[in-house]
C-alpha cells in the first residue's frame, strides 16, 4: 500500500503526486455554490449513504475526479431529499482548496475575474462529463461572504404533482406525477389548504426526530388544474400543489398532500387537515404520498448582506408562544 494511502496528505505531497489534499495543509479554500437538478427515481435519497448510491455521494465522487481533491470535498445542501424525490431547483456549497481550482481565485478583479469565472464555467462543463445523465450541476459561482446554502435560505418551494385522470397518468410522466384513481376537487383542497398557513407545530405531519423542532411556517399551499397538453389523449390533466415554508421537517410536504388527497376526493371532510395540525400528534389516517410525485423547485435566499444574519436566525430553535 502506497504512502498516500495511509498517511494524511499536505498541499507539498499532493502537489508532487497529482492530487490535492482537502484537510489541513491544504492552503486557502474558497466556498462555491452549486445549482443542481436530479431526477431522484433511482437515488435513495441526497445525504450520503454507505453502499447506497445517492445524490450527495455522486456529486462528491465527481468533484473529487475532476478537482483532483482527496479525500472528495463535502457538500452541504440545502434541503435533504428523501429516496425518490425529485429536484430542479437544489442549491449546494462547498468549500475547496483555491489551487485545486488552477488559476487566479475566483475573488480576482479585472481581467483575473473574467479568467476565474471561466475556470468555474469549465468545472460545470466537467462535472457533466463525469456525472450520471440522472443529475446535473448546471452553475457553479463562488458563494458571497456569509452564505450557507442550508441555513442562509429563506424559503424552499415543492410542487406535488397528480393525476386524476381515471385511465391513468401519462407514461411520459409516471416518474414525476402520482396517479389518483379518484376525482379530486381542488375548491375542497384549496379550502382546507387555506387553514394550515402560518408559523404553526407541524408534529402531525412530520416525523419526529431528536432534538429537532417541527416548528415551520407554511407561507403557501395551493392547488391547480392544468390541462393536458394538445393532442394529448388523457382527459383529467394535473393537479398541482405549490408548497412554500421557510423550511420543512422529514416528509411533511408527503405528509400535507396525503392529507388533503383524501379531502379532495371527498373521503375526509375539509375541516380534518386543521383538526389533525391543531392535535400536534401524528394520525393514523393521514398516508403519506409517495415520493416520485413531490419536486423541489426553488430554494431562495436574502440579499448577499443579509445572508449571515439570517444563517444565525435559522440555527435558533424554534418555539411557539400558546394563548
């Protein structure tokens, strides 16, 4: 076994064998963020996973090839998606060494900027070379001062996509929208929506886990019938739920839809989703929707000069005031 293999790399060996070194020693780092879409079907979710094949592990492993960065650098992402779960629009940072970049930091003013913004235009080029057809990083840009790209975000927005149409979904699209064999209402949908909006206890609609809060604002949550597109032969179209919080705990967004599925389809009445939120506990009757369905689309954050404040801000635990 090779030296390198076994002892912690210094920026002075990896510059001898070829790689750079991502640990102490490793010289200045400059923080990028990354825009990222995914198809998530054959993912078992973002975060990492040992023998699992995931968003977050892909990306890494990409990186860490056309960066020549070993150990891989990490990423820290704004949103964890669960398996299956599709996005479009995630946002990612990192913070890698700035001579593994080649060429003048990506601070450089003048005629160094245009060269440094060109180096980072060719590593998206390079990471779509080495990456799966399944996800993409389609910009990389060096990170303002302050900005995380998990605790500077100000909102996230999700679309559940469904179909109702009673012969089933399109099978173009069945990797991004749920088949409802029932016909839903959205006047229904959007009348129960409507009681769930504000900074409220979601524990009903999310699972639990230590130590954290499942204390969200839920800012919008409306839904809409598209028609189908021409020529298509289906009849029922989609429906659509737009979901915007400042944040959202483990499979809460699945967890709403579920719930407003079956007041839809007239199975529960549109007063339950308030009831089952105003309960704070998880009830057996909300299901779940699956995870092909739900999409991230956007992930938003503040002006560059608030971005620190508001990573502090969302680093506080949450806790509501009871009348």
């Amino acid at each position: 076994m090779r030296e390198s293999e076994t002892a912690p790399q210094t920026a002075e060996r990896a510059a001898a064998d070829g790689t750079a070194a991502t640990g102490p020693g490793a010289g200045p780092v400059v923080r990028l963020r990354l825009d990222i879409a995914y198809d998530g079907t054959d993912f078992s979710g973002w975060a990492r996973q040992p023998d699992r094949r995931t968003v977050q592990g892909e990306i890494e492993s990409a990186l860490g090839r056309v960066l020549r960065l070993d150990p891989a650098p990490a990423l820290t992402v704004a949103g964890r998606t669960d398996a299956g779960v599709h996005a479009r629009g995630q946002v990612a940072h990192v913070d890698v060494p700035v001579a593994a970049l080649g060429g003048p930091t990506p601070e450089a003013n003048g005629a160094d900027a245009a060269e440094a913004a060109e180096r980072l235009s060719r590593l998206a080029r390079r990471l779509a070379g080495v990456l799966p057809p399944d996800v993409r990083v389609h910009r990389v840009t060096v990170a303002p001062e302050g900005f995380d790209a998990r605790f500077s975000a100000a909102f996230r927005r999700y679309c559940y996509r469904v179909c109702d149409d009673p012969t089933g979904v399109d099978p173009l699209l069945r990797r991004q929208v749920l088949w409802h064999s029932r016909p839903l209402d959205v006047d229904r949908m959007n009348a129960a929506s409507a009681h769930l909006l504000g900074e409220h206890d979601f524990a009903a609609f999310c699972r639990k886990r230590e130590g954290a809060t499942t204390i969200r604002e839920l800012r919008r949550l409306e839904w809409a019938r598209e028609a189908p597109p021409p020529g298509a032969a289906w009849r029922g179209g989609l429906v659509t739920a737009t979901v915007v919080a400042d944040a959202f705990c483990h499979s809460m967004v699945r967890a709403l839809v579920g719930a407003l599925l079956a007041v839809g389809d007239g199975r529960r009445p549109v007063e339950w989703p308030a009831q089952v939120l105003a309960a704070r506990v998880r009830d057996s009757g909300v299901h779940v929707a699956p995870a092909h369905g739900l999409c991230l689309e956007e992930v938003g954050y503040p002006p560059d000069s608030e971005l620190a404040r508001r990573a502090a801000q969302t680093r506080r635990v949450r806790t509501l005031t009871v009348p």
